[in-house]
C-alpha cells in the first residue's frame, strides 16, 4: 500500500510536535518513532528504490523530528551558604553580616541578654532593666531612674535600714555593679506624714543609710551620691497605708 507523501508529511509533523517536550526516556522513544516514519517519508519518495529509502528517511526523519539533541542535564542544587560564618545560613539569617565570632540566636542575630536593643557584644552595661533609655553604649542615659527600691522599711524618725530593707536593696547591687562606668545618684523619698521641712531631712539620712548599705556590698562609693527629696514626686497616694509605704523609697537615678 502506498501513502501520498503529503500525508507522511503531515505524519512526521505530528509526530515533530509531540516530541518537542520529552524527557530522557522519552527521547530514545522519539528516535525510534520518528524514524520508522521518516523511513516512509522516504520510501514514498524513493519509489522503487524503498529499501534504501527507510534508510536514509529513517536518519533524516530523526534528525528532522527530534532535532538529535538531547534533554538539558538538569542542574544540580546550588549549596546552602552561610556568609557570615555565624552558623545561621543566609535564607535564614535575619542579621547579614554579623561579626565574626558573635554569639547569635537561631535566626542569626546576635543575642540581647537584657533586651536593651543593644547586642551583648556591645553592650557596656548589662543587665539594665526593663524600660530604661540607653544610648548606644547599652548604659542608661541622663536622668533615667535605673532601678526604684520601694516598700523600705525604717524605724518611726530612724535611718536605720532594718532587715527587709537590706535585703530589698540587695536586687540593687547587681545592676549598680554591671554599670560600673555609670555615676548614680541614690535619692530618697519619704511619705507626707510629718512636717515637709523634717521629711527632707529625714529623706537625706535615709538616702545616705541606702548609700553606705550598698558600699558595704562592694559597690563603689565614687559611683553613688546620697540625695534627699523629701515628700515630692509621689508614685502613690498618700491616704492610703500602702501607698504611704511605696513612697518611701530610694531610686537609683543617672546623673
């Protein structure tokens, strides 16, 4: 039976189409069909001649359908790199660029022990309290009250610290001794009970109690000033009891 080559033509065209996007166990495939009917094509057109021409319509069929080119190699993942060196790789490293030898959380960025904003590695003064201003440096800037000791208890028209506010001003000594470059001044608050005029009196000898109290614990004294301020900037009311005993307090103020 002999086909028009037109139709083998149109043949091949299929054949071409289908074998544009192939795999490689696709492609050997796409060879053998695409032969097998450029082998027709040819021997259509050889007439007489068939048998040769299978032959050469088989290798033009192929190089025609399937181009002879094989699928491209399919490239390999590209390595996970860590940039820094912090041991956080770069498609979870949230802080590029960390120094070298930094100590970093898991997502690369360097550690904040008192959560200042400002890495440990540069931190001056750790340890500040929560909420207190700190210029780059990580220490308390000008005027900030670093640590408020309050609920002081001291003998009626006495600055003798008694055992609970020894030890009430114990939680201030670590944080005094972690801003070793910061000068402090320790201020002293009484209540309303009493005559103003006696109160910052009282306020003052109350304040140098704390003072001597914490040197005493191996702070050093260059770093703290006694101050008094009486009954002023109250941080409770003072018609209650326990109001009354908040204010009485001494707060460790930058100067």
């Amino acid at each position: 039976m002999r086909f028009s080559p037109r139709l083998l033509v149109l043949l091949a065209a299929s054949v071409l189409a289908a074998c544009s996007t192939v795999d490689q166990r696709e492609y050997e495939t796409c060879i053998v069909g695409s032969s097998v009917v450029g082998g027709a094509v040819g021997a259509a057109a050889g007439g007489a001649g068939a048998v040769g021409g299978v032959v050469v319509g088989a290798g033009v069929g192929a190089a025609v359908i399937c181009d002879l080119q094989e699928p491209a190699p399919v490239a390999a993942a590209a390595a996970p790199v860590d940039s820094d060196g912090d041991g956080v790789m770069d498609d979870k490293d949230r802080c590029a660029n960390t120094p070298a030898g930094v100590e970093v959380d898991m997502s690369g960025c360097a550690l904040d022990g008192d959560g200042d904003g400002v890495a440990d590695y540069m931190d001056q003064c750790a340890n500040t309290p929560s909420g207190v201003q700190v210029d780059s440096t990580g220490c308390p800037i000008k005027d900030e009250v670093v640590l408020t000791v309050d609920r002081l208890n001291f003998a009626f028209d006495s600055a003798t610290l008694d055992a609970q506010s020894r030890a009430a001003l114990d939680s201030a000594v670590a944080v005094i001794k972690s801003h070793s470059s910061v000068k402090m001044d320790v201020v002293g608050y009484t209540d309303t009970s009493g005559p103003e005029e006696y109160n910052q009196g009282l306020s003052e000898r109350r304040a140098q109690a704390a003072v001597d109290y914490l040197v005493s614990q191996g702070v050093d004294a260059d770093q703290l000033r006694a101050m008094g301020r009486g009954e002023a900037n109250p941080i409770a009311s003072n018609d209650s009891r326990d109001g009354r005993e908040r204010n009485r307090r001494v707060e460790l103020v930058v100067r």
